[in-house]
C-alpha cells in the first residue's frame, strides 16, 4: 500500500483518508483532456508501442498489419467521445433557446 508524507502546501478540495493511503485510478486513453493522440508505432523487434502523443505508455506484441486497425480503433473511440460531447452541448443551447422568451 502506498502510504503519502504530509504536506501542508498541497490544499485539495476532498478531505483526506485518515490511513494516509492513496487511490489510484488509470486515465483512459480516450480522454478528451488529454492533449495528444493515442496511437500505435511499430518497432523493428516485433513488438509495437501504445503512444500518447510522443510519449510510450507500453510496449505490446503485434503483427505489422494490426496496426492499421489499432490505430482506426484508437481514432474511432476518440471521435465518438467528440460527438457526444458535441451533441450533448447542441441539446443544452436547443433546451436554452427554448426557454429563453424571444423579444
């Protein structure tokens, strides 16, 4: 168990464990608030590398013709997560504009 030393600089907004133990959580790749690409870069050993922008995450062991459909898996996932957030965002202003009374 990973146990964090006591600094007083570091304010959060959650109240701390009282054993001192931290939660980890792993960020998903299709994240919106992450700033690069994922994608998928052959290496010359056989082996691939899982990407984020310019940054390996993990090496795993692939097929030269995988890639393209790892990599149009990795796109796929990203754009449907942008889609719903843009259709979630038209819904808001339509339910707004609705609401508001027109002069």
């Amino acid at each position: 168990m990973l146990t964090l030393c006591e600094n007083p600089t570091v304010h959060s907004t959650k109240p701390a464990r009282e054993d001192g133990s931290l939660c980890c959580v792993r960020p998903s790749l299709s994240d919106l608030r992450f700033t690069g690409d994922p994608w998928v870069q052959d290496q010359d050993d056989g082996s691939s590398s899982v990407l984020l922008d310019n940054y390996r995450l993990t090496r795993v062991r692939t097929l030269p013709f995988d890639l393209p459909s790892l990599n149009r898996l990795f796109l796929d996932l990203r754009l449907a997560q942008l889609r719903r957030k843009m259709y979630r965002q038209l819904r808001a202003r339509r339910r707004r504009a609705l609401l508001l009374p027109s002069t």
